[in-house]
C-alpha cells in the first residue's frame, strides 16, 4: 500500500505539479482545468477516466462546462500518497 | 429561449422524474445517481456527456468513485426549464 506522505514530501511533490496545490482544510491535492468548451473538458475527462481506471484510483472531480475541478487523496492512506502524484502528473500530461 | 418554470411547474414535473428533486437554496434540480463502480458511473458519463452535447444544455456534476451527484439549472433563464427537465428524464433513461 502507498504510504502517506508527509508534509514536506507533499510539498516538494508538487514544486513539480504545475498547477496543483494543497486543498484547504482536507489532506488532499488539488488542481482546476481550465478548457475552451465541454468538448475539450470532456475529452480530458474521458482520457483521464482510462488512466485511472487503469491504476485503480480514482479522482473526485466536478466538472461545470469547461471547467473540470479534481481533487485528490488516497482513501486508504488517509492523505496524499505517490499514487495521487503519478495521477496528478498524467492529468497535466493530457491537459496538455 | 426556454423560461423558467413556476414553482408548481417545477414540482409537477418532479412528480415524473424519479430521483430527482430540488436542490436547497437554488433554483435548480438534483440526483445522486449510484452505480455499481467506478466503470459504471463513467459510462453513464460519458453517455450522458454526448446527449447534453448534442442538446447544447450541459450539468453541473461532480464524481467520485461510483457516485454521480448532478444539478441542472439553466443559466440563461435563472433557473430550471423544460431543457433541464428534458435532460433529466434522459439522464434517467441512460442510468436505466
């Protein structure tokens, strides 16, 4: 299982997550995507469902026409845990 | 431009749509829609991003895991209208 990660981790974590900050009040990470229109929103959304799916874990994300709002935590570990890195890291990927 | 509906327009119109209600505090109407996992809720995404596409009328919805939590409201009219309880009644029909 993928350990918590502790506060400096995190941090130094997501020098390297263009985009992604700690969310306020809740051990998690967070990012808003921006897209031109739904189409793009959710094509982004349909790519990253695959890849999640793929690594078995999943994001809590809100999408309101081209804005998708994702949050990220490992359930398990009760915080942040490299898995929620490498799922963040593949969203920027395909946010482009 | 499709109008806002009347409060008794609204709550006749909830009366044929199971699941749904009114959201608290906005002029809007809401379902949780659960699935069985994650492959599911996606799936109904995904179905349901194509007809809201298709019908230029998009939700405000928000997933994690097996759990699709959506509002519809249209912007434009300030509120709910037949494009909302349209969607809804599709959205019904996809979840099955």
């Amino acid at each position: 299982m993928a350990e918590r990660l502790s506060a400096e981790e995190c941090r130094q974590a997501l020098g390297g997550l263009p985009g992604w900050s700690e969310v306020q009040g809740r051990d998690a990470i967070g990012k808003i995507f921006v897209f031109r229109d739904f189409n793009e929103a959710f094509g982004f959304m349909t790519r990253a469902a695959l890849v999640a799916e793929k690594m078995d874990h999943h994001p809590e994300w809100r999408n309101v026409y081209k804005t998708v709002e994702v949050v990220l935590s490992t359930h398990d570990a009760g915080g942040v845990t490299t898995r929620d890195i490498a799922l963040a890291k593949a969203m920027n990927a395909i946010a482009g």
